[in-house]
C-alpha cells in the first residue's frame, strides 16, 4: 500500500472524500488533483472528488485485467457470484437512506424521488441479475456428422461502465450487474458533477464481498478521462449510457480497437392522447411523463400529440395543473419537481424555451426560470409549434412539454416517428385493438400503453435509430455481458485401436 492509499472504511462510515477507488483500495488521483461538487439545488459547492488523471485509468484498467486474469472472480461460479450479488442487495437495502440522501443532493432530485425511484430500482436490479445467477449454463448443440458441440457462455473480461449524469446510480445499476453476474471486471467512470452515489456503491461492492480490483471508481471529465478509457486496449467492451453526439463519438473510439459497444443515448419521445382515452387518468399520466425527475430523462415524454377534438380542452387542463405541481425544495417529501442537475443544463433548456418563444410558441405556463437558489426552471408547456421547430424535435432535456394537435391515427403514427430518435413512446386510449395496432407501427425500444415509466428489471429498453443501439434491463442485458465459447469434439477420432 502506498502512502495515497488508505484501507476501506467501516461499511457505516461513507467513503473518504476526494478519493478513487483501484485495486481495492481508496487513492488520491496520481497528481493529487481535485474537482468541486456542486449541490443543484443551492448552486454551492458540496464536497469535493479526486480528478482521475490518465495515469489513473491505466492503473484501473490494469487491476481490473489482473483480476480477470487471475479468475478471482470469473472463476467462480455464477451461484457463488449470485449469493455476492445478494449480499450487495440486502446493503443497499440497510443503507438506502445514505443512497438516497447522496443522489438527491448530488443530482438535485427531491428526497421521496430519490428513495422511491432511484434506491428501489438499483437495489431491485442487482437482486434481479442475482436470480439469474442460479440459472446461467450453456447448450449441447446437435451437428451432422460424428462430432458433439458444447456453447459455453463465458464473460467477456473488462467493462468499461460510462453513466450521465441524470440517473447515476440506477444507470450504473443497470451496467455493473449483469457485467458482475456474468463474471466480468469493471471500470466504472460516472458523470463528472454527478459521482457520490458510485463511491458508495464501490464500498457496498467491497463489503459484499466483491474481490479486489473486480469493481473500480475513477472520477473526472469525461474529455480527459472518458476518451482513454474508451479507446484503452486494455478494456474489452464499453456499455454507455448519454447524448447521442457523446455517444457517437464514443462508438468511434470503440471501433478504433473492436471492441463491442452498447448505447443507450438520447431521446425525444411522444405520447399519443386519443380522443377516447379516460381523460383523468390520461393527464395525470402526461404530466407525469414530462416532469419525471424534471424531465431530465432519456425516456421522459416531452411531445405530447392530442387528438384535435380535444386539443383545446388538454390544453385548459395543462394550465391549470401543472403550476401546482409540488416544485421547489428536494428536502419536503411532497416536492415532485426540482432543480436541474447543473447550472449548464438550466442555460441548455432556458435558452431552448427563448428560442422557442422566439419562433412563435404559445407558452400554456411556464417558461421561465425559478426565484430561487440553484437551477430551477418553471415546468412549461409550449404549443403552436410545427414538427420541424427545434423544441419539437430535438431532445429538451428538462420539464418542458410541447403540445401537437392530430387529425388520424396515420397521422399521429407519423407525427411519432418523424425525429431522429426511437427511445420511448406512448399511447393513452381505451381502444385495445387501436393500442396494439398503433404500437406495432412506432419506432421506439418501449412503448407505454396507458402509462408511462414503467420499468421493471426484466424489462428490456434501449434505443432504434438516433437512441442508441443494445438493451439494458432483462436477460437481454445480460447477453451482452457474454460470448459464447463453442467447443467441437470430433467423435472419430482419438480412439484407441
């Protein structure tokens, strides 16, 4: 052990600031730099991080090979790996206020947000991924001739784990647990402003048993770091989640070493408001879609689509509901909205909504910036806009809802899939028939009907088109982790005479 490096603290002590996390041990960053967290909802600094240097990730990348050499990990069984998996579960379940607590200052997410969303569904995957390690095996295939054929799924060797910024520990979640189950090494590198919750989870891992450099944490920029990683001969897939410009430079640096790449980057999705829908429950539902962690959300719905017989009547309803929606301070139980994740992201979606206003949008409510510390942006519903204004059709990334009347169901059907990205969608009707007719016909990788942000860990999403490309969630995810190893034995020959 060096002198930059201190032992793992007390599984109730939270991780030492200002530290990454290699080898199994907590170091300062090999030039002892350092980088502020800034709180959203305050605009002030929180704490501070180690600013991970390309030194760093070599070194992270080295003890993750070395582990995945060794077999510390990979030579286990999955069901030994599963009952490890578990242990990590039932810790973030005694320490899921400490989880929540960090993601809701961190990120800016109110506190009921940051318990029932975030912690529930990161805790559930690793649980899930673990049920599927009492199941993992391969095949026996049947071929002509005398030969007998085995497929052998077998990990693939180091991860490297690229999260954003709006939901870092369940896109994390989403990443780390099927790589760990099927006996992968990581290098997990979160979003630069948004990195506490992979701190703690890096010391959760370690007290549930997870060996030495099996799971590793370097923290900084992502044009510093992010690239090396990407293109380190030493890593041998990349599972990424962000925009899609980031993530098409990323799949650039992947190919430059063919290495798989998984993606799961921008959307813009829309939900179709039929004429026939249960109108209460159906804005509720639309609201919900739009604001969910303040519309920071690859699969947020912020294009809502309504039928023209009641275009008016939804438009009435938005501007008298969504001003009421609980906004403001993360720390009341009650507050749905809250700030944006940083003071860039509220510059993005003001500047957005001006251009929008600029170009003739009707502003339903909303539409400005909060009086209050930290990054707060009023939820807006915008409507008068064509297809083809940038608010429409590119991704806002914040709690702005657009609104578009149609005419027919062809013409919703096209209306949904006419940007260039295929991440989500949505459809609110009482019509069965026209629900399953309507969701064969859209480009997306989930389509909600009569809801929406229903997502389980067995469920697969990702991405067609300008979204990205792979699944995460499901044994789809899981998959990926994977090759498979086919062994042939010819039959013939090798017998004794």
């Amino acid at each position: 052990m060096t002198l930059t490096e201190t032992p793992t603290p007390a599984s109730t002590t939270a991780p030492p600031p200002g530290r990454l996390f290699i080898g199994g041990h907590w170091r300062d960053a090999s030039d002892g730099g350092r980088m502020d967290v800034i709180a959203p909802a305050t605009g002030k600094k929180l704490t501070e991080v180690a600013k991970a240097t390309t030194a760093d990730v070599d070194a992270a990348v080295a003890a993750a090979r070395a582990a995945f050499d060794s077999g510390v990990w990979s030579g286990l069984s999955s069901r030994e790996r599963a009952r490890i998996l578990q242990r990590a579960y039932t810790l973030m379940r005694e320490r899921s206020e400490e989880l929540a607590q960090a993601e809701s200052s961190n990120v800016g997410k109110p506190i009921t947000f940051a318990r029932v969303v975030d912690v529930n569904n990161a805790a559930e995957l690793y649980e899930y991924y673990a049920s599927l390690g009492h199941h993992l095996d391969g095949s026996v295939r049947e071929i002509t001739g005398h030969a007998h054929v085995y497929v052998k799924k077998e990990p693939i060797g180091v991860v490297a784990a690229i999260t954003p910024f709006n939901f870092p520990l369940i896109l994390s979640s989403t990443k780390i647990a099927p790589a760990l189950i099927a006996g992968n090494t990581i290098v997990h590198k979160p979003a630069s402003g948004t990195p506490l919750s992979a701190l703690l989870m890096a010391q959760i891992l370690q007290e549930a048993g997870v060996p030495d450099g099996v799971f590793n944490v370097v923290t900084g920029s992502g044009g510093a770091i992010g690239d090396h990683l990407v293109a380190h001969p030493g890593v041998d897939k990349v599972a990424f989640t962000g925009s899609t410009e980031i993530g098409a430079h990323a799949a650039q640096l992947a190919g430059s070493t063919l290495k798989p790449f998984t993606a799961e980057l921008g959307g813009n999705a829309a939900n179709i408001l039929f004429a026939d829908a249960d109108l209460n429950t159906a804005m509720h539902t639309v609201i919900a879609a739009f604001v969910f962690n303040t519309g920071q959300f690859c699969m947020a719905g912020p294009r809502l689509l309504v039928e023209r017989p009641i275009y008016d009547v939804v438009l009435g309803i938005l501007a008298e509901a969504v001003p009421h929606v609980p906004f403001g301070d993360i720390t009341n139980p009650e507050t749905v909205i809250g700030p944006l994740a940083s003071a860039t992201q509220l510059e993005k979606v003001s500047a957005m909504v001006d251009r929008a206003k600029a170009a003739g949008a009707r502003v339903i409510t909303g539409g400005e910036r909060a009086e209050l510390d930290g990054f707060y942006y009023r939820p807006t519903v915008l409507a008068d806009l064509g297809a083809d204004a940038e608010a429409v059709s590119e991704e806002v990334f914040g709690p702005v809802l657009t609104v578009q009347p149609f005419d027919t169901e062809e013409e919703a059907i096209h209306l949904v899939n006419s940007t260039r990205y295929g991440l989500a969608s949505g459809i609110q009707t009482s019509d069965l028939a026209k629900a399953h007719r309507v969701a064969a016909r859209l480009e997306a990788g989930i389509t909600w009907v009569n809801g929406w942000a229903l997502l389980d860990p067995a469920t697969p999403f990702g991405g067609v088109k300008a979204s990205g490309w792979g699944r995460e969630g499901g044994p789809e995810a899981m998959a990926s982790y994977q090759r498979s190893h086919s062994m042939v034995f010819n039959l013939e020959q090798g017998t004794a005479q």
